[in-house]
C-alpha cells in the first residue's frame, strides 16, 4: 500500500464476507491525510466501536487502485481487505494453495 512514508508491504486478509476493506487504528497515522475523529459508529457481535472513512491506494494484480475503507477504533484486529472497489473490478480465484487476483476485462 502506498503510504506517506513510501510503499509498505502489509499482508491482508481477504474477508468475502467484509462489505469494505478495514484496517486498525495505527494505520491511520500512515497516510498524509489522517482521517478526522470517528463519528460513525458500526455494530457486531462483540458490541459497537467508533470507525473513521478514509481512501487508501493499493496494489492488486500489479495496478494501483484507491480503495475506499475504514480505519477501526482498535489496533488489535487484522488488515481485512473487503468487497468494495475491488470484487467489482476484479476476478478473484482460490486453489488449493494460492488467491489468484487478475483485473476484469470491462
């Protein structure tokens, strides 16, 4: 992912189920523009927590994308990359052993 601090390569976890891409809370502080306080508030099953909108620029299948997302109010939960800006624009194979992740011909 492209950060203030130049590119930095951090492993996500591609959740089929995440409506949009999450990241914890220290991330925020890795981009130019830290998004302000968080005045939205999600739900789950273990309560609810304040999130901050934000747009980050990411490279899938060699091609830099921005990807609107959420940064968390707690650091203890993983980079999630969910469905929004790219199941849309990208076909995603699972095997055995590796994600294939290729651009859609549009």
């Amino acid at each position: 992912m492209q950060t203030k601090y130049g590119v930095i390569e951090e492993m996500f976890l591609l959740d089929t189920g995440a409506d949009i891409t999450t990241l914890p809370n220290y991330a925020r502080y890795l981009f130019e523009e830290t998004p302000a306080e968080g005045d939205h508030e999600m739900y789950g099953i273990g309560g609810s927590s304040k999130f901050w909108r934000s747009v980050i620029t990411l490279k899938l299948a060699g091609e830099w994308i921005p990807v609107r997302c959420i940064f968390a109010e707690h650091d203890d939960i993983p980079f999630i990359l969910g469905r929004l800006d790219i199941f849309g624009k990208f076909n995603i194979k699972f095997d055995e052993m590796e994600i294939h992740i290729e651009r859609r011909n549009e």
